[in-house]
C-alpha cells in the first residue's frame, strides 16, 4: 500500500470513528452589523455554517454593551474571540470551532431621530388639546432658538409636556419628557414667546370706581392676552359685577378688577343666625361692611354690641362663625 493511500485510509478511520457531535462550526464576523437593543450578542455580529440548537446557544453570548442610538463603534474580532473563550469557556471547544470572516465589525445602533420640527410639532399639539383655556383664541408659539436633533432608542415613543405656567397662557418655557417603551430617555426644554390673540371683554367708555356693569359698558376685542390670562371672554360674565376702580376706553377687563355686586351694605341691619345641632339663635345685627354671598364680614350684635364674624348666607341673613 503506498504511503498516499495509507494517509487516505488513516483520514477516513478517523471521520468514520469521531462522535458527530464533535464536528466542526465556523463562526463568520460580519463586517458591519445593526442592533436596536443596549447589548450586542455574538449572533448580532456573527454568522454560523449551520443552524442547531449548538450555534443559536452561541448565537446568544452577550459580548458587551451596544453603542448610544444612532452612533457607531468599531470592535475588533480578536478581542470578540477571547473575551468569549475567557467569559464562556469556550477554549474546551477549540478544536470544533473556527473564527472566520472580517477583523473588524462596525456594529451601529438603530435609533429615533427627534429633530427641531417634530418637537415644535408636540408643542403645538399640546397647545391645541388645551385650547379650551382659551376658547376661540389663536395660539402661537415662537422658540427663541431652535433645538438640535437628537437620538433615542427605537420603540414606542411618547412624551409628556408641561408648560411654566399652569393656565397654559403665560407660559414662557414648555419641558418635554420624552419615554420609549414607558422608560424616560431624554428630558428638554424649550424657551420662547407664546402668543395668544383672543376676543376679552374691554371696557368701551371711561368707567367709575363702583359702578354696577351692564353690557352698554362693556366690548369685545381682539388682543394678545398672554400677559393678561385672568381677562374675561365673555360680556356675560362680567353682568352684575361691580367695579373696584377707574377705567379709560379701551382697558382690559381683568378678575382683580371687579367684585360681585353686595348684597349687604354697610350700616344695614342683618337677621345673625346661630345653628348648632337642634338648637337654633338668632340676633339683630348691624353690618360693617358690604359684601356678597359667601363673604365673611364683621357684625355688631345690637343688644350686647359685641363684634362676631359672620358668612353672608343670603338678603339679609348671616351666619355666626363659631
């Protein structure tokens, strides 16, 4: 037998006599990979010769920590191996597996880019679900500079914004909290001008300090009231009130300014009622001072002269505070 075919015979016994399980498995390094997830596995940057329950174990090795969303970093394959062999012992299987393919992988993340467009966009969406604090009012808002695009993981997106001043109109900054897959991944804010052009109620004539309003006084018009949120939109709202000081033409109508109409005057004598279980007292008494339903006012009890706090509960009746 010549030594060629003795060499062929030795090759073939040996094929023959080894366990199946000890064939052997390539391991291909891609040049360039994607992943979504924080973590990269050998399968992300790694093809296998085959597909068995041996290599999707492999396949599932955590190697390291992935790169920040929409950034890129370059490992090297060499490393990958040891770093394996050392963390997963996988020196026992030398012999059945073989390290092939590209000396360098890039592994970029995948990510969701957030640029100055879609975040201006949440802004104005947030204003027009909230325009009920404003009713028939075109709202604009002008950011002193524009944001930088930025990167977040790929998920479900969503955002919460809270504006600087809760009635939403003075409002000078709006923060955005930003969340993929219920989890906080960037927090922002913006600054700027928010403008809001609504009809308010204006006074149409020169008014006195305690005049009863009525409609013949008042108007409507169409100004920027985000540095006036407490003014009134509606003459209707304003009927009955009575005013707390002097107004020119033309002047905004705001809530400091007027004060329900009193329905106790000062010097007036009152009915005192004092309810305490089933029993029930009553006393004449003299008012102090004018005030509406609701108000608390001081009031002179006329036989003993005596100051008690009272609650104007209605026409001439108040209810002693205890």
């Amino acid at each position: 037998m010549s030594v060629f075919m003795h060499r062929l015979f030795l090759i073939l016994l040996f094929s023959i006599l080894t366990p199946s399980f000890a064939h052997s498995l390539e391991i291909i390094f891609k040049p360039s990979a994607t992943v979504e997830g924080s973590g990269i596995t050998l399968g992300d940057v790694a093809d296998f010769s085959e597909q068995s329950e041996y290599s999707a174990a492999l396949a599932s090795l955590y190697i390291c920590k992935a790169p920040d969303p929409g950034e890129t970093t370059a490992f090297r394959a060499i490393r990958i191996k040891n770093h394996l062999n050392k963390t997963n012992k996988l020196q026992d299987a030398v012999d059945t597996l073989y390290w092939k393919g590209s000396p360098i992988i890039k592994v970029s993340r995948s990510a969701t880019i957030i640029g100055p467009n879609r975040i201006l966009s949440i802004i104005e969406t947030f204003l027009a679900r909230n325009s009920t604090a404003f009713p028939d009012a075109t709202v604009q808002f002008t950011p002193s500079k524009l944001p930088l695009p930025f990167a977040v993981p790929v998920g479900e997106l969503s955002y919460d914004v809270i504006p600087s001043d809760p009635s939403i109109i003075g409002s000078s900054r709006f923060s955005i909290i930003f969340k993929v897959n219920n989890t906080v991944v960037k927090n922002m804010s913006i600054i700027g001008k928010l403008a809001v052009f609504a009809d308010i109620v204006v006074a149409g004539k020169p008014l006195i300090r305690g005049q009863l309003l009525t409609s013949d006084d008042l108007e409507l018009k169409r100004m920027e009231i985000s540095k006036t949120p407490d003014s009134f939109f509606s003459i209707h709202d304003l009927a009955g009130k009575r005013l707390k000081r002097n107004m020119r033409a033309g002047s905004v109508l705001r809530e400091s300014y007027v004060e329900p109409m009193p329905i106790i005057l000062q010097g007036q004598k009152v009915k005192m009622v004092l309810q305490n279980k089933s029993l029930t007292l009553t006393a004449t008494g003299l008012a102090r001072r004018d005030g509406a339903v609701g108000d608390v006012i001081r009031v002179q009890n006329i036989n003993s002269r005596k100051i008690i706090l009272c609650r104007i509960a209605g026409p001439g009746i108040v209810e002693v505070i205890l």
